[in-house]
C-alpha cells in the first residue's frame, strides 16, 4: 500500500496424492503388474540402450530367453491363480540370482528375457548354473506337486559383428527350442 509491502498472502495446495499418483502410472507403464519384472514395450527400450552402449564401448551383451515349461498344465490342472504365484517366485528367484545391472523383462506370458551388460557367452555356463541351483531350492522349499523348470535359450551381441534385437532375440528363442 502506497508503495511499501504491508503483508503477504500465500496460497498453498498439497500435492502428495498427485504425485504419489504419477508414480503408479510411470511404474505402470513400465513394469509388469504381476511380476514386477520390466514389461515388454519397456524392457525392449533397455535392450535397445544397452545395444548401443555396448557397440560405442565395444563390450559384449548377452541374451538369455526364458520359458516356464508345462505353465499351460499348471494353470489348467491347478488355476491361474497357481500360475500368478509360479510367475511371481520365478521373476524373484530372477532378481535374487542375477546381478542388480541385469534387466529382467517378462516378454508375455510365462516368456521372460534376461539381459546381461558386459557379459559374453563365456559367463553363461556360470549364469545357467546359478539359475539352476536357485530353481532346485526353489522347488525344495515350495513342495509342490509339481516341479517348476525353464527351457534357457542364449544369444550374444559381439560388437565387432552386430545384430539387430529382432535376430537377437530370434537366435535365443531358436536356441530355448532345441
């Protein structure tokens, strides 16, 4: 008034529930729901990076395609809800086997797609093994009537002769099959 400041009016609004909002949705739309594990559209993005990381520092990235076996007998024989909590132990068994720098993506269904920065097949032998054990004391302490398994294909990025994410991908599927 008159030129000189004879007070403040403030208004504030609390923004915690929008922003904790935000959140859920940016986690929603790029993690899976179910297991946690990044989703396909996501986990393709990181692929992708990871790609061309590797290509300028010329280190080597390795692909790993999983997928459940009999998961179709599970949820038939035993409910969907069975098979939630089979994918839901395998993505953890996942994050508990793997490096916190491996990606971890859930493809579809019971297929998931782990990816390992700075890894070459030299490391897979050592990789399977991990799984391989950590899914047999699985089985152990869940006693179930059945047993849960995955078929492992590999492929490999060499940065001194590339390829695509589609043959990438199509090499490690090919390779779970035989």
């Amino acid at each position: 008034i008159d030129g000189q400041l004879k007070g403040l009016i403030g208004v504030f609004q609390d923004i915690t529930e929008r922003k904790k909002m935000e959140e859920e949705l940016k986690k929603l739309a790029h993690f899976d729901a179910l297991s946690g594990c990044c989703n396909r559209g996501y986990g393709m993005g990181l692929l992708e990076q990871q790609i061309k990381l590797a290509h300028r520092k010329k280190y080597p990235l390795l692909l790993i395609y999983i997928d459940i076996d009999k998961f179709k007998y599970i949820n038939d024989a035993f409910g969907h809800k069975e098979g939630d909590m089979v994918l839901k132990k395998v993505a953890k068994l996942f994050k508990s086997t793997l490096r916190e720098i491996d990606i971890i993506c859930r493809i579809g269904g019971d297929e998931f797609l782990l990816i390992f920065p700075d890894s070459s097949l030299d490391d897979a032998p050592l990789i399977k093994g991990r799984l391989s054990k950590n899914l047999e004391k699985l089985n152990q302490k869940l006693n179930l009537p059945y047993k849960i398994d995955f078929s492992i294909g590999l492929s490999y990025y060499n940065p001194i002769t590339p390829l695509s994410i589609e043959e990438l991908i199509r090499i490690a599927d090919e390779n779970m099959y035989e």
